[in-house]
C-alpha cells in the first residue's frame, strides 16, 4: 500500500512544476484543480484522482496512474499520470497556432534599417 502524496508534491514529481513553491503557489493560485474542484496544496493524491493543471497558455488533463513523491527522470515522471487525449489534442492545435503566429511574424523583407 502507498502512503499518501501530497498535491504540490506530486505535481513536482511528475515535473509539471519546477520547484514544489512554484506547484504550491500554482495550486493555492486556483491553477490545479482535483475531481473538478480547487485544492489546497496539502491535499493527499490518490490514484485515479483527475487533475486539470493550468500552467501558462497550456492546459493538461491528466489521470493519476501512481503515486510518487520523488522527482526522477522525465520517463519515470511521464509514467505517473496519462494524459487525457482530446487535451492533448487541444495542445498540439495550440502549440501549432502558436507556431503560425511566430512565422507569420518572424520574417522580414530586408534588414532593419533607421526609417
């Protein structure tokens, strides 16, 4: 049996978040949300609990599939949560928007000059 996992602690683990301050301060800030609702950081994880995490622009619905408050590799931490396949859908479109604007934006005629 798995003890519990505190929220902030497994969003660091599963490297949504950098440091556990910055997943404390997104969870606290109404960024997480568990089974729908907002959570305080303390909260204790359990598996099957569904997450939607807002981290900038992007938005990650995911599952817990295991419990870990140890930060691993990226694999070890990718194999904690399943993402939910119309969000990953909606991040791909977004990432390829995003994308557009940037090209559309980034080139140039000719070099800048003072007129």
């Amino acid at each position: 049996m798995e003890s519990p996992v505190r929220l902030d602690k497994w969003l660091w683990a599963a490297r949504f978040f950098k440091t556990r301050s910055v997943a404390r301060e997104a969870v606290s800030g109404g960024k997480v949300h568990l089974n729908g609702n907002r959570a305080k950081p303390g909260r204790s994880l359990d598996v099957g609990d569904e997450l939607r995490i807002q981290r900038g622009e992007e938005e990650y619905t995911v599952t817990v599939v295991e419990l870990s408050a140890r930060r691993g590799p990226a694999a070890v931490a990718r194999s904690l949560y399943e993402e939910s396949e119309e969000s990953r859908i909606k991040r791909e479109k977004l990432a390829e928007v995003r994308k557009l604007e940037y090209q559309q934006h980034a080139t140039r005629e000719r070099r800048p000059d003072k007129r």
